[in-house]
C-alpha cells in the first residue's frame, strides 16, 4: 500500500479521502526539518500546506517520493527545480481558497477605510473617540488590482459590486479576459497614479520579490492604502513603514510577512496597519475543500497516473 504523509495540520477530510482511495494516510505534522529527513524516504506522496518547507536536501532524499500536492495555491515553500530533478509530480490546488482569500483581502480594504479594528479597540477600552475614526467611503473610490487571476478577479468583481472603480495591472492579462471581467487593463504606473486603495495578488518571484518599494511608492498618490494577502516577499518592509510615517501611504492591511510566523515585526504598534496572521485563506469553507482536493489530486496521480493542477507536469 503506497503511503502519502499529511505533513500540515489539514482538515480530517484529508485523511479520509486517501484512506477511502486505498492508500495509505500518515499525519505528521510540526516536524523540524531534520525529522522530516529522517522519515521521508517512506512515503509515496507528501500533501504540505504552508507551515512544511520541502527544500532540495529533502527532496533529495525522498527515495520513493512520486509526488507532493499543496493544499493551496501558492508553491514557493516546495523546491519545484529539485523535484523535477528528482521525477516528482507537484501539485496545488488554485480554486480551493479563492473566494475565501478575496473575501479577506475585502474585508480588509473596509477595515481599511473605516478603522474598524482601532475604533473596536478604542470603544472596548471605555473611549469614545467620534472623531479620531473619521473614515472614508469605497463607492467612487478607484481600486487597483495588481495580479488578476482567480483570486485578484474575485476581488475585482467584488470591489465593482460596492461601486468602485477598479483598475488592473496584470502582465498575462489579455483585452479580452478584462472586457469578460468589466475592469480597466492599465499600465503600472498609471495604476499607481489613480489608485485611492491597492490590493496586491500576485506569487512570488524575482519580477515580483520586493515590488512594493520605495520608487514604486514614490509613483503611487498621496494617501494610498495598500492591501497585501499575497506573499510577504513582495514587500521592502522598511520602505513602506517609512511611508506609513510620512503619510505617503494612509494605510496598511497586512495578511503576510517576509518572515513567518511573525511574532515581532517593524509593523506592529503603527495605528495605521492592520495585521492578520496570514488567515486569509483559514475559512473551515476554504480548508476542507483544498485538503478534499490534495488528498484526490494526489490519489489520482499515484494510482493511476493522473496530472491535476500540476506545476511541473510538462517536465514528469
């Protein structure tokens, strides 16, 4: 019976589904990376969150692994060129927490405007400050969407729904995907020129790493509040705080950080940012449904060779 290791706390669905398909389930989950080591050449298939950091030297001496399924959409915690090296199928799951991350990146945007969670803070410590919690209303507001694919889209629709305009900057983007989506395809700068609120939903590379800079930040207007449930990496975190300072930016909402988890950060303490400990995906919706397809997409491929959602199924 071929084994397949749930490495990350996943919902119990997971282990069912492997279980119910013939396979072999084994939950381990918190292992240093030298546990994992010493362990991993049993399995057959590896299902990893973003808590379990597959690396090369793992990878490496995974000696029957066939295949590794994310259960979510980003891969950069998976060293995809090793395992290509190393003939292993990797997948994800990119629809699976789409509307939960959209929601949140939402949710954050009127946190944003309205000071939601310093006005509860204020109100529950016996204050009363009217005044200081003056808001901003979204309708008529210009929103600018930096990567719009599943998630960025949602977000999109969404956002037009309370009236906003939105603008999108998304280099894959064709006229016609954005004529489908009712939004207005810019070019960067300009999207930083016009934007009142940026909301960014794009993965981590070497075009994107650091991206929220201080030269970008010079281009945007005066008193942009920018959104990121992205990925942590795409900021310069001393850059932005400095504008946060000055008044540049009026306001951040702030789901990832560069470094995780994140329990002292420069951030923390600023009355302008909203900190969440990157949940924008943890909705029980969003995670029995991407824990449900890893365990389906990884049964599929073990047992009868099946490609779903694979990041390298072209080099397999």
């Amino acid at each position: 019976m071929k084994k397949v290791l749930i490495a990350d706390k996943a919902d119990a669905i997971c282990e069912k589904v492997l279980r119910e398909k013939g396979l072999e389930p084994v939950v381990k989950t918190g292992m240093k990376p030298e546990e994992l080591k010493a362990c991993i050449a049993e399995f057959d298939g590896i299902i990893v969150r973003s808590a379990t950091t597959l690396t090369c030297d793992l990878i490496a001496a995974a000696a029957k692994l066939k295949a590794v399924a994310r259960a979510g959409s980003g891969v950069d915690n998976i060293d995809v060129p090793a395992c290509v090296t190393k003939k292993v199928l990797v997948m994800n799951t990119p629809f699976g927490n789409t509307v939960s991350t959209a929601e949140h990146a939402v949710a954050m945007m009127m946190a944003l405007a309205r000071h939601i969670p310093q006005a509860n803070a204020s109100t529950h410590a016996g204050k009363w400050e009217k005044k200081k919690f003056e808001g901003v209303e979204l309708t008529g507001k210009t929103l600018g969407v930096i990567g719009c694919g599943n998630i960025g889209a949602v977000v999109a629709d969404r956002a037009m729904g309370l009236k906003m305009k939105v603008l999108v900057y998304d280099p894959v983007m064709t006229a016609e995907r954005a004529r489908e989506l009712g939004v207005h395809m810019v070019g960067l700068d300009e999207l930083y020129q016009k934007s009142d609120f940026i909301t960014y939903h794009v993965v981590i590379n070497p075009a994107t790493k650091g991206m929220i800079n201080k030269d970008a930040i010079a281009k945007m207007k005066k008193g942009v509040r920018l959104i990121n449930c992205a990925r942590g990496g795409i900021m310069v975190e001393a850059d932005i705080k400095e504008a946060l300072l000055s008044g540049q930016i009026a306001g951040l909402a702030c789901d990832v950080y560069a470094k995780e988890p994140a329990t002292e950060h420069i951030f923390f303490g600023m009355e302008n940012v909203i900190a969440t400990p990157h949940i924008a995906a943890s909705t029980k919706d969003a995670q029995v449904t991407v824990a449900r397809q890893a365990a389906e997409q990884i049964a599929d491929y073990l047992l009868n060779g099946k490609k779903t959602h694979a990041i390298n199924g072209d080099k397999i």
